[in-house]
C-alpha cells in the first residue's frame, strides 16, 4: 500500500479538533436524531412536524450508514473491499420481511404464493411468524453466509481485486436466485404490503418514531463497537494485515482468524441494518442485490473517508442526500454525477472528506 | 396430316386438365364446407400438377366466387376467372375457410407439390405429410417413396409413410412401420411410438419392437440434445472469450481490474450500429458486408477511448487496483448513461447480414446457427492474432516484459507508459470486437455490457493472469459447463453451482489455471 492510513486517524482528526467540539457535534446531531421522531409525534398541523416522508428517508440513510460502517471495518480497516455487502443487507432485510408477510397474511399464505397456487409454507418459512425466530434469522442467514464464503475465501487467502470480484459474483448469484418465484421470496415483486409489526400499525406515527429509534440505537451502538475494535489490539492486526498481510504472517499471526471475523461481524451488521430498513421503507425486492447497490456502497465509504469511524456515515448522509436531491431534480444527470463522483474521490480524495477536513486542520 | 391431328390432339390433351380444374374450382366455390373437405381430401390423395396454382391460391386466401357461383382467382390486384376470359358477375367475394378446411389445403397443397423438380420444396411438403395426414394418401406415398431419387427426401417420405402405417390393420405392416421409425432421429417419430405404446396396440410383437425403436429414437435424440449443448456451450465460450480476453491482458499487465470494460462491448455493438445505418443511407447495395466495415472500425474506436481513459484516469491510481475498480466503475456508469441519452433507453436494432442468417442441419433436432458458428471462428481468429501480437512483436515483447516484471522492464529502457496506453488500447479493441460479434446474436443495448461482464470476471479470475491459453480454456469451460447444466438444474442454479465451483478450484490453485511462476512477495 502506498498510502499508509492510520487507524487512529479519527482520533488524531479530533485531538486537532479539539475533543470537545467533536464531542459537541456529535451529541448535537445525535440530540436531532433522536428529536426527529419525537417532532414527528406532533400533530401534522404544528410548525415543528416532522413528514413522515422526511423521517422515512433519514431513517433510510441512517440504515445506510450502517452498511457504511460495516463496509469501512472490512475495507477501511482489513483492507478487503466487499463488492457484496447488498447481499448481506437484502438477506437481513428478507429474513425481517418474511415475519412481517406472515404478520400482514394472519394465518393464511403470503398473498405471492396464494397467485402461485402453493398450499403450504416451504421449509424455511417455518417459525417466522414468531419475532424471535424472525430475528435470529436476520442474524443467522447472513452470518452463516459470509461464515461459509469467508471461510473459504481466507482459506485459499484470496485478496485484493480477486476477493472483490468474488464477492460481486455473490451477489448477483443471490440476486439471481431471489429473482425466481420457486425460490419463494416473491420475486421479482419481493415483499410489500405490510400493515402490522408485533401487532401496531406499520404506518403509524408511533411504530415509525419507533423504528427510528432503534435504527439510531443501532448506528450508535456499532459506532461504539467499532471504536472499541479500532482501539483494541485486534484493531491494530486488522490494520497490519491491511498494510502488510505477509510480513504479519512472518510475526506469527493466523490472518484468516481476524479476516473471518471482521467479515462476518459485517455481514452480520448489514444485516441487522437490512432488517431495520424494510419496515420503515415498506418494500424489500432482489434490486437490492444488484452489484451496483453494493458498489454504490463503495464510494459512500470512500467519499467520507476509509478507516475512520465518522467518514463512511459522512459519506452514506452526503451521497443519499445528493442522490434524492438530483432524482428530484434532475433525474437524467443522477448517474452521470455518481460516476464523476468515483472518479473525483478516487483521484483526488483518497482519504475522503474527512482526510480533507483534517488537513485543513493542520495548515 | 399427322402432324395437325397430333398438335389438336395435344392441344386437346392440354386444354383437357386446365378446363378439369377449371370446373373443379367452380365447384369448390360452389360446394358447402362439408363437400369443400371431401374434395380436399380427393384432391390429395390424386394430385395433378394443374391443380397447385388452385391450391396456392387458396391457401394464400385469394379465390373469391362471384354471384354465380363462379371462381376467380386474385392475380396482382384484379380478378381472373379459373377457366379463362369470363368477367365477374358484380364484385367477387372472397372464400373464408375454416381451419378443418385450412388443415386440409395444406395437406393437399403438400401431396402437389410432392411432384415437383425441386427436391428442396418435396422435402418441404414430405415434411409437412408427417403431421396429421390422412390414410387415403397411403397409396401416393407408397408410389412415390418408389419413384423418389433424392435421400433426404426418401427419408422425410419414409417418416410419413411410418406414422400412416402404424394405423395399419396387418400387425406385419405396423411392425415393418414402427421398425422404420425407430431408424430415424426425428422428434416427430418420438412422440409417435409414445402414443402408440400408451395406447392399445395389442401385438406384442409391436409392442416390443415399438419399445426398441422407441429406445432408438430416444438415443439419436439424446445424441443431437447433447450436440446442441456442447455447441451452445461452445457459442457462449467465444463470447466469454472475446468479452475477458482484453480483461485478463490488462489485468496481467497492470493489475487493474477494468470494470468498464463491459461497456467497450456495448460501445461496439453500438459502433456496429452506426456503421449499419451509415450504410442503410450511402450505399444500401452493400449493406451485407457491414459487418466487416464495423471490425476495424469499432477496434479503433473503443481503443481509443480506452487509451484516453488510461491517460486520463487509470494511470494515476497505479499500485492502487481497487480505487481502480472503483473508478472505472464510475466510469462505466458515464458512459452506460450517456448512450442512453445520446440513443435512447431502448435496443437499438441490428441486423443480421443474410450470410449470417439461417444455419445448418445436422441433425433433425439439430440446427447450427451461422451467426454462432462464425462467431466460434472469429474468437479462434482473434485469440490467434494476440497470441501472434503478444509474442511475435515489439510491442508483445515489452508487455510480456512489463508484465512480468514492471521495474526491471522499466531500468531496461521499456517506455512503460506508452506500453500501458497501448496495451490498455489493445484490451479496449478486442472489447470492441467482442461488441461487433454480440450485436449479431443478442440485443444491443445501454445495459448489454452489464451482463456479460461478471462472467467475463470469472474467467479471468479462473484462467489466470499473462497466458492465453488460461482465458482460453476458462472461457470455453465455462462456457460448456455452463450449457450442460442449464437443462439439469436451470440457469440460475447451474450459475451458482459454477460460483460454488469456482471458489472451491481456487481452494487449489489460487493463481488460476496457468499461474505464471514466481518467487516474488511483497
């Protein structure tokens, strides 16, 4: 690597800062996460409403950032860039979706499979109406996915532009067999239509704040374990390998230990974001696995910053926002933007905003 | 006057059938359906050559009657009587036929033309006597299976003598038929025997005989099935081929995975377009050879446009392949998106050259497509001229060279800048090309490069880097595999079967199929 990127960047980044005012700043966007669902609550007619339209897409991009954070601890800190963490998210995201098709059937079938004339449940529908098991599955089916790939991935130590490779035939293999109607996750159509999560409306103010609520928590809480990691000795090998995989190896360290693990807490992150996201967005269907979803990915971490905590989260928040301004206004020129922006970030940015905000700091 | 006497008489003998047919069409005309059948019917199991210009007209729906039950036939737009100078009383109206009625002109029509010079329209109407033919033709098949010279034709008659003699009383004639049909590898003769088995035949003897035959038929079946994939897997090898050859040449030389590669098939597929058109406008005579104009001319454009993008982009991230990737998907995108505005979302059309239409016959389940089999040859053809190009030149020297060992190559006086324009350029043409041969078998679009381009991946990531003989074989390979298990478990499975594979033959051997050696670790 020719650029060594510190893993304590974030820590050096806010020691120029000042802890302080980063801590400021971090607790004032947290206070108006947390005060967004709270304002949604008013009644429509107060000044101060939130639209459940604006609370729905922050609430989006705050499931995104998370992919962003489990991303950047594969890619930023590992140095393994994962061109399938769609994959991942969509498998948490169907594992909640199926709890909530049985939730909206009652005791009959999921409308998809009533067109398609099919009697019973296939296997892996078994158990979903309960919650538990449901979360479980938004665990275990990713978890195990990315166990079983990583597994053997590390095994034959595939890296590089081979790994990412791999990782996209992946997802569109999943993307591929979710497609089909045999498969019996709907489709092409996946799932909507959902009205009750553990017995409240879905689109009720209330289970929307809710949500909300537990997807901050959830952002939160990664936030937090990531910066645990980043700190621990197990951060400082990830950082190793990332540089310097064979002279780790020539210390005496196992890499495949570290790689699975990193990866699978990933996955397993993406997953849990998936699971968070569909109920607030309503509708979950293979483009969600398309390669390009988790290529997009790619450049949100990039364009905050890899190997930081606060960049890929920057970077989710800027390009989701840029992309719902410009399919706004003007549709057409969406991708010619996203495209310059690779290219712009990758040539100019290589540690992303962050990196540039931390140079300012230092001239 | 012999000579006179003759001429009237032949003059005679010649009005004679006219006049017949003549009568006959005002007859049909004149006839309800159910008299229309019966003289279908009699009409096929007799032909005579004066009767098929009736019976071409009837099928293309132009015999009209008029109010007295005349027939006229339409010729070019105006109406002439079957039986000579007769104007219409008031305007003709034109027959409808029924699909019983339909059904039986064209078997009628078939037994006509049964009697023709041309050996290719007998095979056709043999062909179409295979399908529900009624047994009053027994007898005209008989004869003329006697009388038939050409062996494709006496195949095609032998069939549907076979399918009309299996209804046959004699159990020693059905047994000769059922025999006959387990010779032949058609489809048709399957379903046959099928029917006949689950049906009642009670001759044992038959009942045997249809079993072996039945087995027989199954296996010449089995035969052509089994050719047809390993040729469809062939097809989809030279297009992987073409589609990850100029991949697996720049990722070897620089380590760059190009993911707008994808999109120099599309930007070749469009520039056949474009050559196509141009040749609709200036000189629509030679619009069958477009496709040879297009070779060279999609090669110079999408290495152009992959020179500028290595000048531009991809020479500032060396050393650093996956921002690469990242960047050369954006890249894509740009240009995904800007044929979309510049011809629109939907496919443009392209059109196959005659000599690029039709195919061959191998077997009756059988038929090679020219388009494919060209295609086969053209990858072989390029694969023969890189080779030449990477080992034969100056420039395929310095890339081995750089390739190999990019500091080394550089302290020996090897411009590699220059190189990895060029062999950046090089990969991008054979892109191109690989779009010029897609435009001939697939649809060409804004998103066509999409879906080529991670099985293109895979066989780089299969085959290796810096041998050609690696993308070759993993091209082809996959290719085959990929055709042999689309029928036993699907597509999508058989495609994640092959990941499965893909990953655990990488368990093995890390570097590919043909890694080159060394002892270098960073």
């Amino acid at each position: 690597m020719t650029m060594p990127l510190n893993q304590t960047l974030l820590a050096r980044a806010t020691a120029k800062l000042g802890p302080q005012v980063s801590l400021a700043l971090g607790l004032l966007v947290l206070a108006i996460l947390v005060a967004m669902p709270l304002l949604h609550l008013l009644p429509a007619d107060h000044a101060l409403h939130v639209s459940a339209y604006s609370l729905t897409l922050v609430g989006k991009i705050l499931c995104y950032a998370i992919v962003a954070l489990a991303l950047d601890l594969v890619w930023g800190y590992a140095g393994m860039l994962s061109l399938g963490h769609g994959l991942f998210f969509a498998l948490g995201g169907y594992a909640m979706g199926m709890y909530l098709m049985r939730q909206s059937a009652g005791d009959g079938l999921p409308a998809f499979m009533s067109f398609l004339a099919w009697t019973e449940l296939p296997w892996y529908w078994y158990g979903t109406s309960n919650f538990l098991w449901a979360l479980c599955l938004v665990v275990l089916a990713p978890g195990l996915l990315a166990l079983v790939f990583g597994f053997f991935a590390f095994r034959s130590r595939i890296k590089g532009v081979y790994f990412s490779i791999m990782t996209q035939a992946l997802t569109f293999a999943g993307m591929l067999l979710f497609f089909r109607n045999e498969t019996g996750f709907g489709g092409n159509n996946g799932f909507t239509g959902f009205t009750r999560i553990l017995g409240f409306d879905i689109t009720a103010a209330g289970t929307r704040a809710a949500l909300f609520i537990a997807t901050v928590a959830l952002l939160v809480g990664s936030l937090y374990l990531g910066f645990r990691l980043a700190r621990s000795k197990f951060g400082r090998v990830l950082t190793a390998l990332r540089d310097a995989e064979n002279r780790l190896m020539f210390c005496g360290y196992d890499p495949r230990g570290y790689k699975l693990f990193i990866w699978v807490l990933s996955a397993v992150l993406c997953g849990l974001a998936g699971a968070l996201y569909v109920p607030q967005v309503g509708i979950i269907n293979p483009s969600e696995m398309a390669p390009t979803q988790s290529i997009e990915a790619a450049v949100w971490v990039a364009l905050g910053g890899r190997g930081t905590l606060i960049g890929p989260l920057l970077g989710a928040g800027l390009v989701n926002g840029m992309k719902s301004w410009f399919t706004v206004a003007f549709p057409e020129y969406w991708l010619f933007a996203l495209g310059a922006l690779f290219i712009v970030v990758t040539l100019f940015l290589p540690r992303g905003v962050v990196g540039l905000l931390k140079k300012e700091k230092e001239q | 006057m012999p000579t006179a006497l003759t001429r009237i008489l032949l003059g005679l003998l010649l009005l004679l059938p006219l006049t017949a047919s003549a009568n006959e069409a005002d007859a049909f005309v004149a006839a309800n359906p159910a008299k229309q059948a019966k003289l279908l019917q009699d009409w096929a199991a007799a032909p005579v050559p004066e009767r098929l210009p009736l019976l071409q007209a009837l099928q293309q729906g132009r015999v009209a009657g008029d109010a007295d039950k005349r027939a006229f036939i339409q010729r070019n737009d105006a109406w002439q009587a079957a039986d000579g100078q007769a104007q219409p009383n008031g305007t003709p109206r034109k027959l409808r036929l029924n699909n019983r009625l339909r059904g039986l002109t064209a078997t009628a029509l078939a037994s006509h033309q049964l009697l023709d010079k041309d050996a290719a329209v007998r095979l056709d109407a043999a062909q179409q006597l295979q399908r529900n033919t009624p047994p009053a033709l027994l007898p005209l098949l008989e004869s003329r299976l006697a009388a038939e010279e050409d062996e494709r034709v006496q195949d095609a008659l032998t069939l549907a003598l076979a399918n009309l003699q299996l209804a046959a009383e004699d159990p020693a004639v059905r047994l000769a038929a059922v025999e006959r049909l387990g010779q032949t590898g058609d489809p048709l003769a399957r379903t046959r025997l099928e029917s006949l088995l689950t049906g009642e035949e009670s001759d044992a003897a038959v009942r045997s005989a249809a079993e072996k035959s039945l087995a027989q038929v199954k296996n010449k079946l089995l035969v052509g099935e089994l050719l047809g994939q390993a040729f469809s897997g062939l097809s989809l090898g030279s297009i992987l081929l073409l589609a990850a050859l100029g991949l697996a040449i720049t990722f070897g030389l620089l380590g760059v995975i190009n993911m707008a590669h994808g999109e120099m098939l599309m930007l070749g597929a469009y520039t056949t377009y474009m050559v196509q058109l141009m040749f609709q406008r200036l000189a629509p005579e030679y619009l069958a050879l477009y496709p040879l104009l297009a070779l060279p001319i999609a090669f110079l454009v999408t290495a152009c446009i992959g020179m500028a993008l290595e000048r531009t982009v991809i020479r500032h991230l060396y050393g650093r392949p996956l921002e690469t990737l990242l960047a050369t998907w954006g890249i894509s995108l740009i240009l995904i998106q800007l044929v979309r505005v510049t011809f629109g979302a939907q496919n443009v059309e392209v059109a196959n050259p005659y000599w690029l239409s039709g195919g061959v016959q191998v077997l009756p389940n059988l038929v090679l497509p020219y388009n494919r089999i060209v295609i086969i040859g053209f990858a072989l053809f390029v694969v023969a001229l890189t080779w030449l190009l990477l080992n034969k030149t100056r420039l395929g020297l310095n890339v081995r060279a750089v390739t190999q060992n990019r500091n080394m190559a550089a302290c020996c006086g090897v411009p590699t800048g220059r190189v990895d324009m060029l062999a950046f350029g090089l990969g991008s043409g054979i892109a191109g090309l690989g779009g010029v041969a897609l435009s001939q078998i697939g649809n060409v679009g804004p998103d066509l490069g999409q879906s080529y381009i991670i099985d293109s991946f895979l066989v780089v990531v299969l085959g290796g880097v810096g041998q050609l003989a690696g993308s070759v074989t993993a091209a082809f390979g996959l290719g085959v595999l990929n055709k042999f298990l689309e029928p036993q478990i699907g597509a999508v499975l058989g495609k994640i079967l092959i990941l499965a594979l893909i990953i655990l033959f990488i368990q093995k051997r890390p570097q590919g199929l043909f890694a080159l050696k060394g002892r270098v670790i960073d």
